[in-house]
C-alpha cells in the first residue's frame, strides 16, 4: 500500500500540480492580510497552508493553541461553508488535494476576503 501510494498518488508529477496551487492559495490570504492589515500570519509547507489570528508564525501546540479565537474560527468556517469552501476542521488550514482546482483556490480568496471584510467593516 506504501509503494503504491508512493509510485501512484504522492510522486513528482503529484507535487508539480498540487504545490503550485498551495503557493497561490498562500499568496491569496496574504494578500488579504496586508491589504487590511491585519495582525494574522499565514505559512506553508508543501501543498499544506495555513493561516493563524496572531502576528507572527506559531511554532509549537501550545502557540497555536494560545491564538485560537473561537467566536472567529466559527465564524470563518461557517462563512466559508456557506460559500462552498470546507476548510479542515479545528484549524485554518488547506491542503491541496490532485482535485483541486485553479478555480477552487480562486474561490478561497475571494471567500476569505468577503469572510474578513464582513468582520471589520
């Protein structure tokens, strides 16, 4: 099963499509962050990104879990479902999946711009 999913799913032509895509869906909520200027952080890590209500880049559980906004998350999640984006429970995080698409990850930035803008207007 290992060297199947290996060869078959996680293999160069897998991480050519998929990391592309995370970097765009990264620049999208940054670009967010810095237009409004907001005190989030957001970080990737291959076809893994996610985004954090605080400053700088959590390093550790127990950072991560000191910058957890409850009312926040919910609401960013809920927005968000509302607007067919399903982000990973519990956090802010995406990855990006071989079905992803351009236009999913173009979803997202507009979603989380609208998500945002509904909170500080």
């Amino acid at each position: 099963m290992i060297k199947a999913t290996l060869e078959q799913v996680l293999n160069d032509a897998f991480y050519n499509y998929t990391i592309p895509l995370a970097i765009k869906f990264n620049d999208g909520v940054k670009g967010v962050i810095d237009e409004l200027d907001l005190p989030w952080t957001v970080a990737r890590l291959g076809c893994r990104t996610e985004y954090w209500f605080c400053e700088k880049p959590v390093r550790n559980g127990s950072e991560a879990l000191a910058t957890v906004d409850d009312e926040l998350d919910h609401y960013m999640h809920l927005s968000a479902m509302n607007r067919n984006i399903l982000m990973t429970p519990f956090h802010n995080m995406a990855l990006i999946s071989a079905v992803t698409t351009q236009a999913d990850v173009d979803l997202h930035a507009q979603v989380f711009r609208e998500c945002v803008r509904a909170v500080i207007d």
